[in-house]
C-alpha cells in the first residue's frame, strides 16, 4: 500500500481529503455489539458541537448479510446545499467539504429529501438535518481511526479518484487480471 | 464583460455563484427590488415562530458580496429591458448596460379577486417577503379577538398560518380544494395533515373560498363571509393562494414569454444573451414530459448555476427537473416527490399506512414517478434520485414501502464498487499487485 502511493502523504496535505469506502470489509462490527465507527462519532459530535447538536453522523445498513457505510460522500455540487432554504449548508472553500451551520439550519428536511445516498439524517427531536463534516478540522476522521477492519479509509483526492478508477478498471478486466495472476 | 442579474435570492445568486466560478474579473452587478441582502425567503414564517432570527436568516454569509466582487443594487426596481440596445431600465430612471442578462425575478403573490381586499391595511397582506412577516408581527399585537384567516392551503399558507399561530392567534384555513396541500397530498395523507393542523389550534375549512371581507371604518378586516355563506371573525386575513411568475416589466422586450419566461436547454430566452431561471421560468419537467413552471428552491439554485455556466461562456445543459416538496407540520414531516397522484390508468399505487407512518408510491410500469411519506423521511432522497432518473426499480417495492429504502443504496452501491461478482478479489485492490500507478496506463 505504502509503496504504491507514494505520494500520499503529499497528497493528503495539498489536497481535498475525502474518506474512501471499503465496503466488502465492513461486517458491521457484530461481534463487538456495537459499530466502532458510529460510536467514536457519537463521541466526537457530542464534543465538537455541544448536547444539543449531538449524534453520529455516520450509519451502517444491513441487507442479506452485506454491510455498507451510510456517509456523506461530498458531491461536487451538492444537492442538498441547492436544497438548503436557510443557507445552513455550504461548501466550506478551503477544506472542499460540504459542512453545515447548524445555528441556520431550522428543519425544513429539503436535504433530506434530496441527498441521494440517505446520508442526512432528520434529527426531529432536535430539529436539525445532521450531516457528516469530514472531521475537516482534526487531523484525522474519528470513524476512520476507530474503524479496525479497513472498511474506512481517508485519503487525498487524487488517489481517491485512483482507486475508484481501479475499481472501475478491476470490474471490466477483473477475469483477465485473475487469469494472469494465476500464470 | 458586464453581468446584470435581476434578483437577488436563490436563482440570481446561484447564477453569479456559477459565473465567478468561470469568470474571476468580469463586473457582476445584482438589482434588487427589496432593501435586504439576500434572507431565506422561505423561512419568514419560521421567523414569526422564532426559529430564525435577524441574525440567521440572511441566505449567503455578511461579507458574501465583497468577497466575490458582486455590486449589489439594493431597493432598485427594473421597470423595463431594452435587449436591442442592451440594457436594463430602473424605476429612478437609471439605465445599466449589460453583456449578459439573468432575469430571476422570481413570483408574485396571485391574489383572487376578493371584495374588500386591501393590501395597503397593516391587517392584511400576502405572505411572500420579509415585510410581509414583519407586518404580520406587528399586526398580531394589534389583533383584538386573535382570530385570522388564511386563505390557500398550499406551503405559503400552511406555513403562514404556523407562523400566526405561534403568535398566539386563532387560526382558520380556507381552502378551495378538498384537502390542504391538495396537489400534493392524497386523500389520506392530506386527513392526516388536517389532523395534526386541527390539533394545534389551526382549523381547516376546504371546499372554501372567501367572497367577502368586511371591513372596519378604519379598512381593517372585521369578518369574512365565506361561499357557504358562513361568518367567521377576522383580525387578520393573509392570502397565501400562490405565485405567479414576475414577467410584467419584460412586456416589450421581445423575449418570449407563455405563462413564465420561456428557456432553451441552456437557459436561454428566446433573446440572445438573456437568460432566465428560478419561479420566472419554464422549464422541463421530466414527470410530465412538458414545459412546466415548478417553483422550489433545489431548482432554482440548479437553474441558475445552469445559466451562470452558460453566460460565463460554459456550455451546459439542463435536463430538467421535476417538483418535490418536504414540509414540517407539528412534528409531522411530509415528502412528497413527483407524481403522487396518479393522471392516467397505467399508472398503479403501493401505500403502507400504520399508526404514525404514511408512504405511497406511484408505479408507471416498474419505473418509479412519484412518492408520499409522511411520519418516517428517512432516505426519501434516495427515492427521489431513483425517480428522477428513471430506473426501474418494482422490485424494490415492498422495501420501500416498509422503509427498507437504503436497500437500494446498499445493492447499487455494491454493484459500483464491484465485490458481490464472482470474479473480484475480495479485498480489494491492495490484492493486486500488477496494478501501480506505473504501469496504469
């Protein structure tokens, strides 16, 4: 991993940090009982912004034994910053994450309504859309760090458009690299 | 190169957003016809509740204008457009020159004609800008018997009577349609918003419209008389019926103009270099597969970014888009997306309803076109990107219908990144050592 990217420490510095996905690796944690991501993000939040603005922003679901990560995963043009009625959703310029003011936000749910992967969550009680910010402010994501099983990654965005592109590359020509590693 | 935008909300805003994307040096100028930076026009009733506030409902941050060199002309009113010589004329007589026009002049208030109706009293208005809430504010101090009519219930007036309510005055809807938020809503899911209105001290008369106001020797509303010919007392009476789009000052211009402003798939008007977009234009709506005026927020910003692009020197296209709505009523969320009530007879219809829970789905053929939920939002953005795009999904019917939408995510997520076929290597890439950043090409 190290030797391949080599520039990823550059990478990480200069560039937009996204968090990469590894779904296939993700088993929910069901032996721990609870999810290690979900947690060190109910911890983070509950610190960062206060009681009242608590609760993790990161959910993993369940379907015929596969897990997969419910995340923001930062659209380049938002739907739900279009969406957002109050202005409480916006690209934060320096970072390129979509982040939220929740002082703004009044619960109106348009986000909700728009974000295609189901990653905002309606917190009625609260009356606020919570949305993961990227940890942009710490030097790591909490989700990340706590996940064990290599389901979260983060990464710069040049690699991650890398790796996606592997994947991509790995679906159309995935028999052939299998034949040839089997040589 | 000189930009003039008319308006200064969502769609403008967008717009000049899309054009310093591009266009780093080029003049900006936003007219505007209201003494405000942008506010979120939509929340003037979370501001009667106090959710919002003086501080928190300006739209963009204070130093937004400075910042991207946009020149701000607050309280300016266009009057006319000259597009052969190019330029815009105001209401002080002042002409400004443009190389590229946006018109984003948004709606205005429709009014049916109603006998006794005074916009002028400080008791009655409509309910579309920050003055309106402002005047409500002040007039529910003045209200005697802390009784007010709102005639429309539709999201103007529904979210117009919240906001009189949490002021503390007795609230009454009068509705022409059997049901408020009648075009969106169906019969069970509109019962179960009259519920939880009726509870919190909102009544609700449909099938209703008022003929007459009566008036107070000082022109303040004393009652109104309805069709059926019931006399309901008024202190306060706000017409919140709909928006009609604001075209009145492009009369002249040469720019074509049906209902809205008509737009090409660049949004462009029938004029060169004017552009339009927001609730002033016609656009594609992909459900109905015709020119329609959809007024809502995600849109306009989206149809603004589209022309900013364009004007910039961009090429862009805009596919279309389609009308969804989301609404908090006392706790009680409401979605609706796309077509939610069925026009034609293939057209077929899934519910699910239990205590707290409402969701409805409208199939044409096994592609979703339309949605309700009501009680239980979650992932409902997933719904709506899968209607919007098209994708056959009757499969996923009974998912969706129990609330199980991330299902879909999940399988089409995998299916992206590849790891539930045979063939993949489980674990990723890592396992392959072949591939390097050397030999990827």
């Amino acid at each position: 991993m190290q030797n391949k990217l080599t520039n990823l420490k550059e990478d990480l510095k200069k560039n937009q940090i996204e968090i990469m996905l590894y779904p296939s690796k993700c088993d929910g944690c069901e032996s721990e009982g609870f999810a290690a991501c979900i947690k060190a993000c109910e911890v983070h939040m509950s610190k960062k912004f206060g009681s009242k603005y608590a609760g993790a922003r990161i959910n993993i679901k369940k379907k015929a034994g596969r897990f997969f990560p419910i995340i923001c995963h930062n659209c380049e043009e938002a739907p739900c910053v279009d969406a957002c009625m109050p202005g409480a959703r916006y690209k934060d310029t320096e970072s390129g994450w979509t982040v939220t003011n929740y002082k703004k936000c009044v619960g109106c749910w348009m986000c909700v309504m728009t974000c295609p992967f189901g990653a905002i969550e309606r917190i009625g009680a609260g009356h606020f859309a919570s949305k993961c910010d990227g940890c942009i402010d710490e030097s790591m994501p909490k989700c990340v760090e706590a996940c064990k099983k290599g389901a979260l990654k983060r990464i710069g965005i040049k690699n991650y458009s890398y790796e996606r592109r592997l994947m991509v590359a790995k679906k159309i020509y995935g028999p052939y690299i299998k034949s040839v590693e089997k040589r | 190169m000189k930009y003039v935008i008319i308006g200064n909300s969502y769609a403008g805003l967008s717009c000049a957003d899309a054009i310093r994307r591009f266009d780093k040096s080029g003049d900006v100028v936003i007219i505007s016809d209201e003494n405000y930076r942008a506010y979120a026009r939509p929340l003037i009733s979370y501001y009667l509740e106090g959710k919002t506030t003086d501080e928190t409902i300006w739209y963009k941050e204070d130093d937004y204008y400075e910042k991207n060199n946009f020149k701000l002309m607050l309280g300016k009113k266009a009057v006319s457009v000259d597009t052969a010589s190019k330029k815009v004329v105001l209401e002080d007589g002042a002409e400004i020159y443009y190389d590229k026009l946006f018109i984003g002049s948004g709606g205005t208030p429709f009014v049916p004609p109603t006998e006794g109706f005074n916009p002028d009293s400080p008791m009655m208005g409509t309910f579309t800008k920050f003055d309106d809430a402002k005047k409500m504010e002040k007039a529910a101090k003045f209200a005697k018997n802390k009784e007010a009519i709102v005639v429309g219930g539709g999201l103007i007036g529904l979210k117009a009577s919240e906001g009189l309510r949490a002021l503390g005055l007795h609230v009454t809807i009068v509705e022409l349609l059997p049901r408020v938020l009648g075009l969106a809503l169906d019969e069970i899911s509109g019962n179960i918003t009259s519920k939880r209105l009726n509870e919190n001290g909102i009544d609700t008369a449909t099938g209703e419209t008022v003929t007459k106001i009566n008036l107070d020797g000082a022109g303040n509303p004393e009652s109104v008389i309805l069709k059926s010919g019931k006399i309901l007392k008024a202190d306060i009476v706000v017409v919140g019926v709909g928006v009609r789009p604001n075209v009145g000052f492009l009369e002249g211009s040469g720019i074509k103009i049906d209902r809205g402003i008509i737009v090409d798939k660049t949004m462009m008007t029938s004029v060169k270099d004017v552009y339009a977009g927001g609730d002033a234009a016609v656009i594609y709506d992909i459900l109905n597969k015709r020119p329609n005026i959809i007024a809502i927020v995600p849109l306009a910003c989206e149809e603004g970014r589209v022309a900013g692009t364009n004007m910039a020197g961009v090429y862009r296209e805009y596919p279309g888009g389609m009308g969804l709505n989301s609404v908090e009523i006392y706790g009680l969320p409401i979605v609706t997306i796309g077509l939610t009530n069925p026009s034609n007879e293939s057209q077929k219809v899934y519910m699910f309803q239990d205590e707290n829970v409402y969701r409805k789905l409208v199939y044409d053929g096994e592609v979703l076109v339309g949605a309700i939920l009501l009680g239980d939002i979650s992932g409902s953005g997933i719904l709506s990107a899968v209607i919007r795009q098209g994708l056959k999904c009757l499969k996923y019917k009974d998912e969706f219908l129990n609330g199980n939408i991330y299902s879909f995510v999940i399988d089409s997520e995998f299916e992206i990144y590849n790891i539930n076929e045979g063939y993949a290597v489980r674990g990723d890439f890592e396992d392959l050592p072949e591939f390097s950043r050397t030999n990827w090409r």
